[in-house]
C-alpha cells in the first residue's frame, strides 16, 4: 500500500498548499476503514492521472490557447492578437483568474516578445480566464456585474450595450467546466441582460465534467450516487431544507452510458458511497452547519437538494471546494489531503 501512496504523491507532487509526500497520503487515507484503503487508493491513482492539472500542463494549456486564438482569429503572430484582445480581470487579487493571468504574462513575455499590458489597444474580442466553471454563479455574478457597468471608454453605456454595438464577442475560457453550470450560467445571463448574449458569449474549457444528469448521454465524469443507499444516507438527505433539483441527486444503475473516469462501474459505486457517507460523518460532526451550500460531496447551489456537485478535478494551485470534503475538509476530527488557499465562504465561492 506505501507504493500506491508514493504514486499517488508524486502525481501531486507539486500542488502548492501542503507537501504530498507518501506519509501525508497514508495519514490521509488511514482515515477510512481499513478494509477500504487500498482500494481508495487504487481508485484515486487511475482517477488523478486523469484530473490533476500540473503547472507544467496549465503553461502547456495557456500556450496552447495563445496558438488557437492567433490561428482562429487569423494573426500573424501572438503580439499581433494580445494587442486586439482585452482580458478581463474581474476577480479579487487572491483568485484564480489573476493568478492565471499572471501566468499568461510570464508566458507572452518568455515566448511572444509581448506583456500583457500591450494588450486591449484596439479591442476586437474580450477574453474571461478562470480555472474551473462548477455551479455557474461565479461566472454569472462577474460577467452580469460587468456588463452592466459603465464602459471605459464612453462611461455614458455600458458595457454591454458596448459590446453589442461593435459585435465584440466574449469568450469564456476556463481549464474544468461543468455543462449544467455552463447552461445555468448562460440561461442567467439571458433573463438578466437579454437573449442577445447568445450572440455574443462562448464558453469553451479545456476538460469538461458532463454533469447534466437529464442531458443526453452526459459521461457524469463526477460523483452522483447511485439511490440504493441505506437509511443514514436517506436520513441526511431528508433532512436538507432544498427543494429544488431533487432529481438531480441519485443517477440511475443505466447512468452514464459507458464508464470513462472510474477503473469501472463497481468501483464508482463504491467509492462514491465510501465518500458520501464518510462526508455525512464529517459534517455529523459540526453541529449546526450554517452554509448551506456545504454537502458531503462538495459545495452546490443553496436551493439544490443534492450531496453537493462530487467534482473530481485539481490542479497545482488548488481544489474547488465542490470537491468531496473528504479531500479538502481541516476540522472536526478530520485531516484534509488537499490543505485549501485562500477559501472563506462568500457568495460566489461555489464557482
């Protein structure tokens, strides 16, 4: 079991927050019931190959980017394009999107003999940059603020109405995306500011979690429960005061169609009970929970009546807290294998 652990630790060898030695792993894992360790292990070995973002890999995904865009947009070169694209920084300095684009700048000034400030002279597109789209409410809260403001450049519009007037798109460019908070995002933007953002607002991500559980053969590449589950599963769901999207927290046996995440259907099973109710535990523990947008499998919307969003996706600068807490929980008699950043609970915190 200490090889396993010492695989899983150097796939995560350079996350920021905490040393992932092979000890931290094992401390970590030794927290379930013996009987399940190694095979919590195992799954998380075949799982984090997959779904852990390096920094090596998010440079590799930002020059990527830089060369579609130049292509896409027909420039002959990198500096040509940052001079006719504004990025938007919308976020506080803590958040993702600064440090992103923080990285983007050391990116164009290594390889394209070009800085960010040189960008934005004439603009012809708008560029949001954010790790990970989960719920959908960050995105909303952002963008709808922004377009709503006054315009830089003719304070007597807004934003929006500036961008309609030009035809100047908005893309939205995030490293995880979940498609049902993409489309929450996208039909909020619309009662808010009008049907016009269809034409004007892309969103695109470089790893898409399917968790619409009534799209079309959505691959659910997160944790959904199945519903056979025992009464203390059923107890705590019963006693969350949601209503909303109740259908939405078991999957059925049929769901998804063809397993891609998990080494198989059996083990999703498992492990998806393993933390559902290990969660269940840890939040046992707290007395009286008040957020809540908190569930055993990670943050959701306050009205949804699920076990939380069950995102399995991390890269080197943090974890979204729409992640099982059995990764990222610190209280309560538990020792998280993810220590988060900069995470206080405010309202668009659930992304």
């Amino acid at each position: 079991m200490r090889g396993k652990a010492t695989s899983i630790a150097e796939v995560l060898a350079d996350y920021e927050n905490n040393a992932m030695t092979t000890d931290h792993v094992l401390d970590w894992v030794s927290q379930f019931n013996e009987d399940d360790q190694e095979f919590v292990l195992d799954e998380l070995l075949h799982i984090f190959k997959q779904t852990y973002l390096s920094k090596t890999e998010c440079r590799k995904f930002i020059q990527s980017c830089l060369e579609n865009w130049t292509k896409e947009f027909k420039y002959k070169d990198v500096a040509s394009f940052i001079a006719e694209t504004a990025f938007l920084d919308l976020q506080p300095e803590h958040k993702s999107q600064r440090e992103l684009l923080n990285l983007l700048d050391e990116i164009l000034i290594e390889h394209h003999d070009c800085n960010l400030t040189q960008s934005a002279r004439r603009i012809k597109r708008y560029i949001y940059l954010d790790d990970v789209l989960s719920t959908g409410s960050k995105l909303f809260y952002d963008l709808d603020t922004w377009f709503k403001s006054s315009n830089n450049f003719n304070p007597a519009i807004s934003n929006f109405q500036s961008i309609r007037d030009t035809k100047s798109p908005v893309l939205v460019v995030v490293i995880c995306g979940h498609t049902w908070g993409a489309d929450n995002a996208e039909f909020r933007l619309i009662k808010s500011v009008g049907t016009e953002i269809k034409k004007i607002l892309a969103i695109k991500a470089w790893y898409w979690i399917e968790n619409n559980i009534r799209g079309y053969k959505q691959k659910l590449n997160n944790m959904i429960p199945l519903d056979h589950q025992d009464s203390y599963v059923h107890d705590y769901w019963n006693s969350l005061t949601a209503t909303d999207k109740v259908e939405y927290a078991f999957r059925s046996p049929q769901k998804p169609v063809e397993e891609e995440l998990f080494s198989s259907a059996a083990s999703r099973n498992r492990i998806e009970t393993l933390f559902l109710v290990k969660g269940i535990e840890i939040l046992s523990r707290v007395g009286e929970l008040k957020v809540g947008q908190i569930r055993p499998l990670g943050y959701t919307i306050k009205s949804h009546k699920t076990f939380g969003l069950g995102t399995l996706f991390f890269t080197y600068r943090n974890i979204p807290n729409n992640c099982p807490i059995v990764f990222w929980w610190a209280n309560n008699k538990w020792r998280p294998l993810f220590v988060l950043k900069n995470r206080g609970v405010k309202k668009d915190e659930n992304g």
